[in-house]
C-alpha cells in the first residue's frame, strides 16, 4: 500500500533534512577546528557555508518545483477559461494536498464543460422557438440598429433577407405608415395594413430595457387577423344560440296553437253545416241559406291564415335549425383524402370543370366538412350569373399548403360586397340565409387555414381555400 505523505510532511521532512546537514557541518567543523586549529582559514569558512547555502537552495528547489509546476498550470488553465475553453485538464500525479488541488480544478472545469453545453442547447432552443414563432420580433440597439430580427419580422419588413445591422428607423420609413405610426408611438397599440391584397391587423408591443448595461428596444409584432375572426365567429355563434333558444321557445307554441285553431275551426264548421243541414230541412229558407254560405267563408279565410301562420312558424324553424347546426359544427377529423375521389363526388353534385392536373399527393383535411365547404361555393358559383360552364375549381398541393380555388364569371362582388359576404346572416340574395359563405369560413379556420374572396379579371369570382399541411405529414 501506498504511503500518503501530506505537503506539510514533505516540507517538515525537509526543514528537518536541513538541520541535520546544519547540524552534521557545524559538527564536523568543530571537530576539525579542536585538531587543527589553524587548518581552516576565514575563507575556507565563508566556502563551507557558500556550500551549506547551495544546498539549502537546491534542495529548496527541488521540494518546491511541483508546487511551481502547479501554478504554472493553473495560470494556463485560468487563461484558457477567459478565452471561453473549458478542455483544459491537468494530469493528477500526487497524492496529497497538490493533487486534491488537482483533482478540484479538474472537476470544476468539468461542471463549466456541462454548464457550457446545456446554456449551448437552451441557447438552441430559444433561438429555434423565435426564429420560428410567428409573432414578428426585432430587437434595436442604442443607435438604432437592428441586434437582432426573426423570420416572421424577416417576412414583414426586409422581404425575407437578414435585418442585422440596418437602420431600424429606415425600414420603417419603407414599412406601411400605420406600422411607422404604430412604432413611434411609443406604446402597446393595434393598427391594420393591407399585405397581399388582404387587411391584416397587428398588436405591436414595445419595450426598453438594458442589455449588459447598453439600452435596447424590443418590438413585437402580432397578427391578430385571424384571432379576431375566431372571436368574431365564437361571439356570432353565442348569439345564434340565444336567438335559436329564445325563437324556437316561441315558435313552438305558435305553431301548435296554429294547428289546433286550424282543427277547433275545422270541427266547428262541421258542427255547423250539419246544424244548419237540420235547419233548411224544415225551414227551407233561403236566408238561413245565405248566412250559412257567409260564415263558410269567413271559416275559410280563417283557415287559411291558420295554415300560413303554421307554414311560417316550419319555415322559420327551419331556418333557424340551419344557423344552430353552424353553431354547432363539430372539430374537423382531418385524414387522407385521395382529389380525384373528391373531386368527382362533387362533379356528380354541382357540374364543374377541373382546372388542371389534380395532385397525386392526397389532401389532409376533414372529407365531410371540405365536401360540404365545396358544395356551397360551387353552388354561389352556379347562381351567380355566369355561364354554366365557366364554374371551374383548381387544386394546387404546396409543401406546407394545399390549395383550392372556385372560379365563376359572373359579375363578381363590389367592394362592400367582398368585405361582409364572409359574415353570418347577410346575403345580397332575395332568400338567401346568409350562411353558405359563413359556415365555408367556419370549417376553412377550424382547418386552421384561411378564404379569400377576390374579383378575377375579366369578370367573375375567385373563392381561394388554403389549408396547411401538418410539419410532421409536410416533411
């Protein structure tokens, strides 16, 4: 077994080393000074203890070069670590206080290696998370330079290329005015601009704060377009629900006290015609007669406006059950859906033309409520005026999008027109329900995918449908 021998041991070993050579000189000079008084002069003195110094030195040096040989390596290792290099290790070859000294330095370069790579994968990860998100975000320095800018913001304000180092205040001079407006007012606000032929409306956040004791800016900038129409659609189905409860708690009742007046009218004048059947027999008057014939009609009259009224009251049930079902739509159940299959189930519904190849790749999407989003449009596209035979749909499959246009030539859509017909309840149609367009959104941004109504040229409507493909089925 090993001897352990401390660093206090070794240097008292030393000192004591020291003194026994000390001791043994003094001895031997000594004995040779009582024999020979004369023999050694002052400078054979002055060289025995030149010599005792030499070797006093040398052995010092020699117990303390691994102490000298430590520091050494661990200024280098100290040099490596603010030059951010954790891989610096020193070889253990002691086994005393210098090597536990060692074996510390060792792991804590150890714990700053991990440390390194676990701020490396969060750093990863943060900057995966914001590149990708899609809130647009830039971060400007005290001078206005862009630090730093994400795809979305990439997308908003530089057309896809790098934003690092460009003036902030020049793009937004190139930006929509409402953007620069919105930005220099210093504070949380919401503002629209028109992008790609559509109003989105963005929530733009800013704030100040140091970074390593230099100010920065960080803006964020948030399409709400699409939140807005969830909560939109979410506050017109909470309406339809009231309205649908509190209509069909009146219709009901009318509707029954419309069919049991038509019936109590029904049996009351065959009440009378028998007792007025009874009368004529032995009276025979032609006055009894004539006002038979009057109360007949004035019973018919009011049969009628019994019927009517229950006619109404179906019909209005009717239309309301329509608008509860939209309140009601089920989530998607999106699967694979082969275009050619659900193209043609649709040509066997509303005569169409297929503009174009269809993919080969299959959609993803919910087949009954896509099918039922695509019967209503070619239906519109049908009634709008155009020829027959101009009512086409296309289908174009993208690596994160599929999309599907239906094509008219009609007369199109005004600009008032294209900015409510996505609306429940409003139609230009004299008995339109105004829920085919309305409900088309409903299963487009439950897909999470979005409608665009837009004026071809030449003359009628494009109704455009894009829905994404998931990352993981895309890739």
């Amino acid at each position: 077994m090993r001897l352990r021998l401390t660093l206090e041991a070794r240097l008292a070993a030393l000192m004591l080393g020291l003194m026994l050579a000390a001791g043994a000189a003094a001895a031997l000079l000594a004995r040779l000074a009582m024999r020979a008084p004369r023999a050694l002069t002052p400078w054979g003195y002055v060289g025995l203890a030149a010599a005792a110094l030499l070797l006093a030195v040398w052995a010092a040096h020699r117990a303390f070069r691994p102490v000298r040989g430590l520091l050494r390596a661990l200024a280098g290792a100290v040099a490596s670590y603010r030059d951010g290099d954790f891989s610096f290790s020193l070889r253990i070859d002691r086994d005393d206080e210098l090597g536990e000294l060692q074996a510390a330095h060792n792991e804590l370069g150890r714990a700053l290696r991990e440390q390194r790579a676990q701020l490396l994968q969060r750093e990863l990860l943060l900057d995966t998370v914001t590149q990708n998100s899609p809130v647009a975000l830039v971060l400007v320095d005290a001078h206005r330079r862009v630090v730093y800018a994400n795809l979305s913001a990439r997308q908003l304000l530089g057309l896809g290329r790098s934003l690092t180092g460009l003036d902030f205040d020049a793009l937004l001079a190139q930006a929509p005015e409402a953007l620069s407006a919105a930005a220099a007012a210093g504070d949380d606000t919401l503002f629209s601009v028109e992008l790609e032929g559509e109003d989105e409306t963005f929530h733009l956040s800013q704030r100040g704060f140091l970074l390593r004791g230099v100010p920065h800016r960080l803006y964020l900038l948030k399409r709400l377009t699409r939140e807005l129409s969830r909560q939109e659609v979410a506050t017109w189905k909470k309406l339809i629900r009231v309205l649908s409860h509190e209509l069909n708690n009146s219709l009901a009742p009318i509707a029954s006290l419309a069919q049991s007046g038509g019936e109590l009218l029904r049996r009351e004048e065959l009440q009378r015609t028998e007792r007025h059947g009874t009368g004529l027999q032995r009276a025979g008057s032609q006055r009894a007669e004539l006002q038979r014939g009057e109360k007949a009609g004035q019973t018919a009259n009011l049969d009628k406006v019994f019927a009517a009224i229950g006619e109404r009251a179906g019909h209005l049930h009717h239309f309301i059950s329509g608008y509860a079902a939209f309140a009601k739509l089920p989530a998607p159940r999106p699967q694979w859906v082969a275009w050619p299959d659900l193209i043609g189930e649709l040509g066997r519904q509303q005569r169409c033309r297929i503009a174009g190849p269809l993919p080969e790749v299959p959609g993803w999407f919910d087949r009954a409520q896509l099918e039922q989003a695509l019967i209503n449009l070619l239906k519109n596209a049908r009634e709008a005026g155009g020829a027959s035979s101009e009512v086409e749909i296309a289908v174009r499959q993208l690596s994160s999008e599929q999309q599907i246009e239906v094509r008219d030539r009609g007369p199109g859509m005004s600009e008032t027109v294209l900015a409510q017909a996505l609306l429940p309840f409003y139609s230009t149609k004299r008995q339109g329900t105004g829920l085919g367009l309305a409900l088309t959104r409903e299963i487009v941004e439950a897909h999470g995918g979005r409608i665009r109504l837009a004026n071809r040229e030449g003359g009628g409507l494009c109704v455009t449908l894009t829905l994404p493909v998931p990352a993981s089925i895309a890739s």
